[in-house]
C-alpha cells in the first residue's frame, strides 16, 4: 500500500511538474505567435493607437498621482537620513537615481497592471466567451493581428513614456518637499541630479519599461484568450492577469537590474 | 441517406471527446448546396460543437469534414482562411464587437478583406442593414439595441460579404415566439434570395418545421435521423418522437 502511495505523490509530482511545463509553454508560444503576425503585414495601426490610449493616456492620472507622492516620500525620507550625515546636498540625486532606474519603471507598470492590465484581460475575456473572437477568426481575421499584436505594441510604446512621466513628476515632488519644505536651494538640488544621473541610468529605466509593457499586455491578452466559463471565468482571469504580471515585473526587475550595466 | 452526388458540405464519422465525456460519436451528415438544413437536439446534446467542427474552430479526434472538396479538420493557416471567406456565421449572441457601432460591426468584415473599392463599402453595409429592417439603427452600439435587434444586425454582417455558406448558431435563443418567427422569415427570405446553403442549429420545435427543407437529429453523438420536416415529424422512432414532442424520458434528470 505504502508502494503506492509513493509511486501516486511520485506520479503527481511529474504531473504537476509537466502541467506548469505545458503552461509555460502555451505562454511562451502565444507570444511567439504574436510576434510573428507583427512582422506580416498589414499593420492595423488605428487598433493600435487606440490601445495606446488606453493603456497610456487614461493610466496617466493614477501615474501623476503616484508618481508625485513617490518623489515626494524619497525626498522626505531622503533628507531625513542624509542629514544625519551631513550630505543632504545629494538628496537630489538620491531621488533622481532610484526613480529613473527602479521605482518609476516598476511603480508606473504596477499601477498600469492594477488600471488597464485588468481590464484588457476582462476586456478580452468578455469577447472570448460571447464567441467575438471566434467571430473574428471565421471572418478570416486572425485576432492575433486585430486584438493582441496592437495591444503588445501599445503597451511597449505606453509605458517607457509613462515611466518617463513618473520619473518628472517624482522629481518634482521630491524638489517640493526638500526645496521648498526644508529651504534647499534649487540649484543644489537640479545641480547634484545633472551631476550624477547619467544616461546609462535613463537607458536602464527605458529597457526596464518597455520588457514591462510586453508583461502586462502579453499577460493580460493570454489570460483573456484563455478564459474559463462565464462571468467567473472572466473573473478569475482578470485576477491571475494582475498577480502574475505583477510578479513577473518584480522578479524581472531585480533580473534586468542586475544584467543591464 | 439519399444525398446528391456533389453535397455542399460532408461530415464523416466524425468524433469528439471532451475530458471523459464523448459529445460526438460518429456523426456522418450531407448538406446539398443551397439546402436550408436545420440540426436539432437536445441541450447540450453537441449541436454547437458539430457547428464548430466545420468552422475549423475545433479539431476532431477522429473523422472529416469536406468543404468545397477541402477537408476543414486539416486546414491551417491560409488554406483554412480562404475556405473561411466563403463562410457566413451567426454567432449564439450574436458575437457583434461592443466597441464598434452596428454599422461599423457590419463594415468591419468587408472593410478588413479588401475586396471591394473603398466607395462601395457604406452603401453595401447600409444595404445589408436595411435588408434585416434596421436601416435607421446604424449609429447606436450592440449594447443600446434590443436582443432580437442583435441577431438581426448578426445576420446581416454574416450577409454582406455574400458568404455561399452560412452557419447560425441557435439565432432564435431567447426571443419571444414572435421574434423567433419574423428571425425565421428573415432567414428564409434571404435564403431565397441569395440561395446560399445554409445550416442552423436550434432548439425552436415546432416552429423550424416551417422553414427547414431538411432535419436532422442529433442524438447521442450520433445524427439519428435525417429528412424532410414531414418525415421527421412523423417518425415512429421513439428517440425522435420523445424529443419533437418534448417528452420526458424515464431516467432523464
């Protein structure tokens, strides 16, 4: 009996351990798929622009709001503890380097994940169960080209510029807590970020962004071509399109952050 | 089976498992062209799944199904799109895009192919608008218009690219009695004009009686019985009359 109980968790194991294969696989292959109907023309640039308006544009306020109360935490915080050194001087870097490299590609994706990579995967989920996109594959039109591959370019093209939104707003706050909160001048503060933020750290926070935009879209259009039954399906896919794309960007963060220069 | 010597469409010994459930079991069908077939069964029964199979939407587990001389199961890519664009399909909700206005939803299909000049495309779309009596809703969203509405601009996108075959998916679902016979006469006046072939799945007994020229019965994953209304109707087999009559059989749930 004990046999068998050992050869069944042994089996479930492989099972398990080739269940999550599979699914990597399927994901691996749905991008794959995706990025070869990228290269075949036509291109439907009007999908795309208005995906890009919706992952860009309408994230934008949550990205202001965000990012300014991010900049203005690192400043606060920032020259609480440089000025126990003394070297409050380089608040302004402090601030500048941490959102440029981390937390403006990394909160911008996190904060656009929660707005529109829910929503795209609902959004798709919902056209998968009422059969829009089986219509589109009967009509000829694969939804590959009409549905995911404008939605993975907008999200490429969406969030290096929301990230750099991020990054300026969170500047900003961060010069109105230590400028004109704790009396730093300005020049000290805009001097020190020109000093030492170079452009190998804007590169950074640009290759960071754009891998984040693919995770949220390509999660998102996955999940939602994916989707189970009904309203619960759709429920549960806009779910596992947030904690996955979320996950997948903090573990690529630290990833890309230690591979890019 | 009579069947004419070169039928639209033949479904052989197809076969279909889902997890440990079989929904077909060999099902073997002729639609001729310009037939209006009409495939009925129970709930469930793999009505939906069989339409599936000749969209290419689903693969089989065993069996074909030959289009134009083309076996669908095994198309891919191309190949399979070109049959496709002989095709018109009628979604079971109609499956028109939320984001698009009726009449772009009708555009859309025509637009995309590129087949016909840029000038042609609004009049056509109007047209085929106008043909299923919506010419003045163009403008509203599927979600502002009725449900009876949606399978009527449904039918006319299925239309306007002049498909030679056309599938509806249960088109009457949900609609008062009223509604499913002017869907009906709709379905059977452009089946006049346009004489494509057609195949519907649907549920509405007795009503389909009046406009199918052929019925076929699908029954425990297979077609059980196939004929002319009349013969239908008056089939002494017992599986046949439980369903048309809508009896209750013993171990049913």
């Amino acid at each position: 009996m004990s046999g068998s109980l050992v050869l069944d968790s042994i089996q479930g194991l492989g099972r398990y351990g080739l269940d999550t294969l599979s699914a990597l696989g399927r994901f691996g292959v749905f991008l794959a798929e995706a990025l070869r109907w990228a290269a075949v023309p036509p291109f439907k640039a009007r999908q795309a622009l208005q995906r890009v308006w919706f992952v860009g544009l309408r994230s934008m306020s949550v990205i202001l709001l965000t990012g300014a109360f991010t900049g203005m935490v690192l400043g606060l915080q920032g020259i609480l503890m440089l000025q126990r050194v003394g070297s409050e001087a380089f608040v302004g870097p402090l601030v500048a380097i941490a959102l440029v490299r981390e937390l403006g590609p990394v909160l911008a994706a996190l904060m656009v994940t929660g707005r529109a990579g829910s929503a795209l995967a609902a959004e798709i989920g919902v056209m998968r169960i009422t059969e829009q996109i089986d219509a589109l594959t009967v009509m000829a039109l694969n939804p590959m080209r009409y549905l995911v591959v404008p939605t993975l370019v907008a999200g490429v093209v969406a969030l290096p510029l929301l990230a750099w939104v991020f990054d300026v707003v969170g500047i900003y706050g961060g010069y109105l807590v230590t400028v004109k909160l704790f009396g730093m001048s300005s020049g000290t503060y805009f001097g020190q970020i020109r000093a030492f933020l170079d452009t190998g750290d804007i590169w950074v926070g640009f290759w960071k962004a754009l891998v984040f935009g693919l995770i949220i879209t390509w999660v998102a259009c996955y999940k939602g071509f994916h989707v189970g039954h009904g309203a619960e399906g759709v429920g549960r896919a806009t779910t596992e399109a947030v904690v996955l794309a979320s996950v997948l960007i903090l573990v690529l963060d630290y990833v890309l952050g230690s591979v890019l220069p | 089976m009579t069947g004419t010597p070169a039928p639209a469409i033949r479904v052989e010994a197809l076969r279909k498992r889902f997890g440990s459930q079989e929904v077909l079991r060999g099902v073997d069908l002729e639609i001729a062209p310009s037939e209006l077939m009409v495939v009925i069964g129970r709930s469930g029964g793999g009505k939906s799944v069989l339409l599936r199979h000749l969209l290419g939407l689903v693969r089989p587990d065993a069996g074909r199904v030959i289009i134009d001389g083309q076996d669908v199961t095994t198309l891919h890519g191309q190949a399979l799109d070109r049959i496709r664009e002989r095709f018109g399909v009628v979604f079971q909700g109609g499956a028109l895009f939320d984001s698009l206005t009726v009449l772009e939803n009708i555009l859309f299909p025509i637009r995309e192919r590129r087949r016909l000049p840029a000038a042609d495309l609004l009049p056509r779309a109007q047209e085929a608008l106008a043909q299923v009596g919506l010419g003045e809703m163009g403008h509203k969203y599927p979600a502002e218009i009725s449900g009876g509405m949606r399978k009527r601009v449904a039918i006319a996108r299925a239309l306007v690219t002049e498909p030679q075959v056309v599938f509806l998916d249960e088109p009457t679902t949900g609609l008062d009695p009223i509604l499913v016979n002017s869907i009906h006469h709709l379905v059977v006046g452009l089946h006049r004009k346009f004489g494509f072939t057609a195949v519907m799945v649907s549920h509405e007994i007795p009503e389909i009686f009046q406009i199918a020229h052929r019925v076929a019965v699908l029954h425990e994953g297979r077609i059980h019985a196939v004929g002319t209304p009349e013969e239908i109707q008056g089939s002494s087999d017992p599986a046949v009359r439980r369903f048309i009559h809508g009896e209750v059989e013993e171990q049913a749930v």
